[in-house]
C-alpha cells in the first residue's frame, strides 16, 4: 500500500468529516469526564466517599470497550486486580515482527481540588474549549486516539498492513502506594504483556510544539534530624532536633548539587516539600523529619546525591540520617530518530514546528525506553492546564491530534 497516497485519503477523510469527528471526540470525552476515576494512595481513599477502590479506571474502560466493539477493533484487557483494567485496541496485523506504535493514555485523573468555576465532573464547552477534570490529562488525548483508530479502521478497512496501530487506556498513572505495585504500564511490561516498537505519550501538553525525549530523573530523600528531649523551660538540657534541621536546610538552601550540563535537562533541583517534628510546643523536639524532592539529570546518581548531601551536613552534627524513599533514573534519547522526525514532518500539515525538550517531571516514556521501545511525550493541550483548576483543552487541538496520530501511523507502521 502506497504511504503518500494512504495519507491524503486520511487528510480527505479528517477534511469531510471534521465537524463528525469533533462531535464525537467531544462526545466520548464528555462521558469519559463525568466518571470519577480519582486516583489518590490508599491512605487518602478515605477523603473520597464516591470510590471504594483507588483509581476505579474500570468506568472509562466500559466506554472504551463499548466503542471499540461498535467499530469492530479488536482489544485485549488486562488487569492486575479488579476494578484497574488497562484496554489495548488494535488497527493492523500485528504478528511477531510487525512494527506497533502504542499510544499510552490514562484513564486516572487527580482530584479536582476547590474553585472551579464550574462543576469538574460536567464538561463545559466555551470559547473553542472544553473544561473538566481529566479533559487534558489525559481522557481528552484518550478520546482523540480513539478517534484516530476509528479512521485508520475506516480508511484502510479490509486492506492488510503489515503494523499495527494500538491505542491503549491504562490504569494507575497519577499516584502510587507506598507498596509500590503498580497497575498499569509497569504491570503490562513486567508481565510482558506488550511489545510495542514505538510509543507516544500525549501528557506533556506544550500544545503540540514540543516533543519529549528526556526526563529528569526523581528521587525522595528523607532526612531524619535527632535531637534529645527537654522541658520546654530548660531547653539547654536538651537538643532541639528541628534547630539542627533548620541549620541544615539553610545550608542546602545555598548549595548546589554537581551535576553535568545536559542539552535538554539543565540542572538539577531541590525541593523541601514536607516536614515535621516535635510533640509540643513545652517539649524540646528530640526528632525532625523533612522529605527532599531531587530531580537529578544524566551523570547523577542516587548514592553521588546521598553522598553530598552526608557532607553537607557534617559540619553540624555527624548524626543526621538519610534514606532514600523512592527514584527513578534519568533519561535521555538521541533526538535524530525516525519517530521524533515523522511527528516533525506530519505536524506542518497543522504549520507545528514541535521541537525537542526535556522534562523535569515523569511520563511514561521514561520507563518504556527503559524497556527498549522508543517512545517520546507529545500531545495537545497548555502543560500549565495539568492538575489545575479549570483544567482546560482546546477542541481544534483534539481533533488535529488524532489526524497526527494516523499521518504518523502510517509512516511507521505502513
């Protein structure tokens, strides 16, 4: 089958039936957006009365299911428990071989928060765009994937091709419990349950202009300060473990770590995102506890950012203790690739000129190049709309990202 002429019988087909696709992604993701798949760790499930289970993905997955029978694309289901379903639907032939790109959508939202202006699980068109909970992060893409399986479904219909397209709506993407078990991505690689060759991740944002093909990699150090115990009236009879904290964190406050400039990820960055210590206000603390958001880039290491960390606090007490709560490593890809060079050249249909860039937070992507499969963030919607109230997305943006997704296809898996 001819790749020029299969791309202008898709372009055709997105020119005649624009207003037909848009109403229907919009219509997918208005039901998608009303299921409240709030995804928060187990210890704050209680704060949400309308979910017995974190994440209750199962929701989405039923609109999913139920619209790719009505099209007639076939889809697997996966799951590690019930309830957290992970759905891959499929476009092409796909035996061992073929080359598969994986568009890796979530079905998890976080929690709406307070102040909207309107109601977050009622999505609200107005001024080109939608607003609701999950409309960008990642239902929206979600809806626009799916939309573009349809019409790769439709356009190429019985003609065989030798790739496949796999749309997939994952479970477990926004948060994790402390146990570390996860249910969607992680779960399907562990198990070997996919082989894509490449994969796209539409949940940076950046409105279609840049291309993810590096993260910083994410460690939590907790650091324990301990002191000794007092009355409150004789503090010199003690120790006061959050003075020694405050002593240390004014010092980190003007540090910075040793890294090695990296093109896309710049430096590192800290973060003293909790702390905590005492028992009263009468009691000299005898411990202080503060958990460190690091984002490390390439040539870091957990143990080199311990190790500096241990130095830096040794010139206030020897007795400082650090562990590491979780990390993941950085990572890098070379920008010169075939699927970063097809998103390039399909998105001047649209007069996108994406570029590549790197992310201070994770996607992904991270763990699927880490598995061998190619992959990169790229997407619609603003990056400053995610987790925010108001999260937003603009409905040309939806619909000229499902037709990227198939003029992309087509030049890797045709």
């Amino acid at each position: 089958m001819d790749k020029a002429q299969l791309k202008e019988q898709i372009k055709a087909h997105f020119s005649q039936h624009r207003d037909e696709i848009t109403r229907e992604i919009l219509s997918l993701l208005g039901e998608m957006v009303s299921k409240k798949t709030v995804n928060v760790p187990s210890d704050k499930l209680a704060n949400f009365d309308y979910l017995k289970i974190r994440g209750e993905e199962w929701q989405v997955a039923e609109i999913v299911k139920r619209e790719f029978k009505k099209w007639g694309i076939p889809y697997d289901e996966h799951s590690r428990i019930e309830g957290r379903p992970n759905v891959i639907g499929y476009v092409g032939r796909g035996e061992a071989g073929d080359k598969k790109l994986f568009m890796a959508c979530h079905m998890d939202i976080v929690p709406p928060g307070k102040g909207w202006d309107t109601d977050p699980f009622v999505m609200t068109e107005k001024d080109g765009k939608v607003y609701g909970r999950g409309v960008l992060d990642n239902k929206g893409p979600l809806a626009s994937s799916m939309l573009a399986a349809k019409v790769m479904k439709t356009v190429i219909g019985d003609a065989p091709i030798s790739g496949q397209l796999q749309v997939s709506a994952l479970a477990d993407e926004e948060a994790t419990d402390p146990d570390g078990i996860d249910y969607g991505i992680h779960y399907l690689m562990e198990h070997k349950l996919i082989d894509p060759t490449y994969a796209i991740i539409p949940d940076i944002g950046e409105n279609m202009l840049k291309i993810d093909v590096a993260e910083k990699g994410r460690m939590v150090v907790r650091v324990t300060a301990k002191g000794v115990q007092a009355h409150g009236s004789t503090p010199h009879l003690g120790v006061n473990a959050i003075n020694k904290m405050a002593r240390f964190l004014a010092k980190l406050d003007d540090y910075s770590l040793a890294y090695k400039p990296d093109p896309f990820l710049d430096k590192p960055t800290v973060n003293v995102g909790e702390i905590s210590g005492g028992a009263a206000a009468n009691i000299v603390p005898s411990e202080c506890v503060c958990d460190i958001d690091i984002r490390i880039v390439p040539g870091q290491t957990d143990q080199s950012v311990v190790a500096e960390l241990k130095k830096l606090s040794s010139d206030i007490a020897d007795d400082f203790a650090f562990s590491i709560e979780s990390s993941t490593m950085p990572h890098s890809i070379n920008p010169d690739n075939v699927l970063v060079k097809s998103i390039q050249e399909n998105a001047a249909v649209f007069n996108l000129k994406p570029v590549p860039f790197g992310l201070g937070g994770g996607t992904f992507a991270k763990s699927m190049n880490f598995h061998n499969i190619l992959s990169v963030g790229y997407g619609p919607g603003d990056d400053t709309a995610f987790h925010m109230t108001n999260e937003y997305v603009e409905i040309d943006q939806l619909y000229q990202f499902a037709q990227l997704i198939c003029l992309i296809a087509i030049d890797l898996i045709v």
